[in-house]
C-alpha cells in the first residue's frame, strides 16, 4: 500500500508541473486561472496522499481548508479582473440593468 501511496504523489507532483507550465505559458487570462485553480486542486489531493503517507488525519482538515482558500482566491480573481475591483456591489449591477445601461458581459 505504501508504494501505491508513493506512485500516486510522484504522479501527482508531475500533474502540479504541468500545471504550472500551463500557467506561466496560458495564452489567455482564463486559462491562467483555470491552472492555478487546477494546482490548488492538485494541491489538495498532495495533501490527502501525504496524509495517508503519514498516517495522520489532521491532514485532511488542512486540505479541507486549503480547497476553501483556492476556491474563494479563483472567484476574487475572476471577479477583480471583471470589474477591475472588487467592491462592486450587487445593488450597483442591478441598478445598471434597471436604467438600461449596458453590463459587462
């Protein structure tokens, strides 16, 4: 079992490679974000092999967290580089649309 552990996180650090690769060479400002969150996923399986590698399972709480801060950094991404910031409220956007002005999408 522990070699099947070790094969796993060995192709999953080739798999976070890639990734990164992807994110420094992504044509685009999406597909730069679609690595990094990619690697942040790929992180969190790291995390959850190391931990079975271990043998410790504080581990996946740490994971578990780590997947709530990836998720919450890819939305605040996306979202700045819409808006260019990020304290456009929803009342503003609704407002917009009830005058008739045009939205950014």
């Amino acid at each position: 079992m522990f070699w099947v552990n070790l094969a796993a996180a060995l192709c999953m650090s080739v798999a976070m490679a890639l990734m990164l690769a992807r994110l420094f060479a992504g044509p685009s400002l999406y597909d730069r974000v679609l690595a990094a969150n990619s690697f942040g996923t790929k992180t969190v399986l790291l995390l959850l092999i190391f931990s079975l590698l271990t043998g410790r399972p504080d581990g996946v709480d740490i994971a578990l967290l780590y997947a709530l801060i990836n998720f919450i950094a890819t939305i605040a991404i996306l979202k700045f580089f819409r808006y260019r910031s990020l304290e456009i409220a929803l009342a503003q956007m609704s407002l917009r649309r009830a005058i008739g002005g045009e939205d950014d999408e």
